[in-house]
C-alpha cells in the first residue's frame, strides 16, 4: 500500500497516511479535526542513481529502479 499526503481544506493539517491504491479523498479523514474536506497533494519522490558499492556487469540503460 502507497503512502499519500493531503491536506486539510478546514484546519491546514498536512498528513500522510498509508491507504490503499484505489482510495479516494472522500475515503480521508483529517487526524486533527476528523474532517472529510482534504485534498491529495503531489509527493515528490527520492530515486539514487548512484550505485556505491554495488557491482553491475555493464552499463545501464535507462531507469533501473534505484538498484
């Protein structure tokens, strides 16, 4: 299950909560003030291109997943 942050439309609370994929907005709560009046924000997300330490047999080619 996917970690997702919102924000709360009454009281500003930013939060994230881990949720199923197919969950919706209507399916959030506020954990401050219990409201169903959040927003999903867009998460920004860590990748490392580095691989110290890791040996590969050739070069990459494209996104590699991180590994």
């Amino acid at each position: 299950m996917p970690i997702y942050e919102y924000i709360c439309k009454s009281c500003g609370e930013r939060f994230s909560i881990l949720q199923k994929v197919n969950s919706t907005e209507k399916d959030t709560g506020c954990p401050k003030c219990s409201s169903y009046e959040v927003k999903k924000l867009m998460s920004s997300f860590c990748c490392s291109s580095s691989n110290a330490g890791i040996s590969s047999p050739g070069p990459s080619h494209g996104f590699g997943g991180g590994g």
